[in-house]
C-alpha cells in the first residue's frame, strides 16, 4: 500500500471553456480527471456538529488512537447504516447515536479527499467507519460470504481496526428520490445502493452500470486515491488506509 503523500492545497484546474474541472494532480502522476457540470463551491450542511462541538472521545477512544471523522472533516455527512435498520441484516447494529470513527493515520488521507470532492462542490459521505467485533460477528452469521462480509477472527484488520471507511459522496444533483437524499443533499448515483450483494457493486464494474454511476465512482475513487486511500474492488464504496490489512489485537472501543 502506497504511503500517503503531503497535504496540498487543492486547486479547481480548468480543464476546457466547457466548464470542466479536474482533482489536482498528486506528485508524479497525472491529473485525475472527467468532465462534469461546474458547480460552484459552497458550505455543504452536516448532520452533527464539528470542530470544537463534537463530544470528547472515550478512554477506549483514546487508547485505541482514533479520532471522530467530523473534527477531520467538518462538513462530513455521517449517515451509519448500521445505527438504523436501512441495512442487510434489517436490524439496528449501532447505538442510535454512534460515532464515525476512524484510525488517526487515516486523518490526513481523509481531509486531502474530502478537500478534492469540496472544491467540485460535493462532500464526503460516510456510511460505515470503525466496526466493533462483535457486530461482524453477528453481520458474518446472516451473510456467510468472505466476498462479501469479512471472516471474524482471533485480530482486527480493516473496519474492525478503525482503518477502513466506507463512503460515497453528495452534491451536484439538483433533484433525487427521497430515499437517496441524506440532510437534504442528494446523493451521487452511483448504480446501487450500499451493500449490494451483486457484482454491479464490484468498483470498476461496467455490465448494468451506467456509464454516469462508471463516471461518478472514479470521481470519488480518484478522490480517495489522492489521500491515499484504495478501493476494495468487490465494493465500490469500501477504502482501505494505511495498514488497513495488518493483524492487530481486537479492540473493543464504544461507539458513542
């Protein structure tokens, strides 16, 4: 896995005189570019406070080196799936009022993406982020299938370690079903919905995918892939940071 590289300060880059814009191009490498409406860039509502408002983490918290994703970005959507029954197993696998946590090496990635996706007016969406064992646990015992739901098992790695999120992001649809809205912001199509159990979820997958859901999920993978952060390619909004595949001793950090 690559190592995360500096902060930059994150451009809007003219791409034609038909508007287009572009993600900045990280050192040594190419713009990562699509066309795409221009859209000016504006404050973007949250659904919890940020900054100086969000509640101070747990001994757990702290002792696990994990941060809350709204004091690394503010204008983050934090909608967990798992706090309500919108998910797979129908049931609510997070307290009502959990908390979007994540590893504090993640921080950097994460704001350099969420910066990207800012300035081409979308914000960062955050469905899932650091997973409790016991709940993949109980996700693995409804859905059995390494594909899709990783094995438990005697360490944690991934989500289970705080070192994975799962995300899309919102902005720039002017209208959208209600159940694709999130604090009144529409959701990105982006082909399914999150936990499709299908191959159209795969990340680059193009059979029943609309080329607009192919165009929008390289914009938030280039996005990603800016902070350093990679696609798992069995999901299209799964990212992995650094040492997300690392084995590492079960950590058992409340959510609230």
């Amino acid at each position: 896995m690559r190592a995360l590289k500096p902060l930059l300060m994150v451009a809007l880059i003219a791409a034609s005189a038909a508007g287009q814009l572009a993600l900045p191009a990280t050192p040594g490498g190419p713009a990562a570019s699509r066309p795409v409406t221009a859209l000016p860039v504006r404050p973007v509502g949250t659904t919890a406070p940020s900054g100086p408002g969000v509640p101070p983490l747990s001994q757990e918290a702290h002792a696990a080196e994990f941060v809350d994703v709204r004091v690394v970005v503010p204008d983050a959507l934090v909608n967990l799936r798992y706090a309500t029954t919108n998910n797979f197993t129908k049931t609510q696998l997070y307290p009502a009022d959990a908390r979007c946590l994540v590893h504090q090496s993640m921080a950097p990635g994460l704001t350099a993406a969420a910066s990207a996706l800012r300035a081409q007016g979308h914000v960062l969406v955050f469905w899932d982020c650091y997973r409790p064992h016991d709940v993949q646990v109980k996700m693995f015992q409804i859905v059995p299938n390494p594909a899709w739901v990783a094995r438990p098992g005697p360490y944690a790695t991934s989500h289970e370690a705080g070192r994975s999120v799962d995300v899309t992001y919102a902005g720039g649809r002017p209208q959208c079903p209600a159940q694709q809205l999130v604090s009144g912001i529409c959701l990105a199509d982006m082909g399914t919905d999150f936990d499709d159990f299908t191959s159209r979820a795969n990340a680059f997958a193009t059979q029943d995918v609309s080329v607009e859901a192919q165009a929008n999920r390289k914009l938030l993978r280039d996005a990603m892939n800016y902070g350093g952060l990679t696609v798992y390619s069995g999901e299209w909004w799964h990212f992995d940071g650094p040492g997300a595949g690392v084995q590492r001793p079960i950590l058992n950090v409340p959510l609230d």
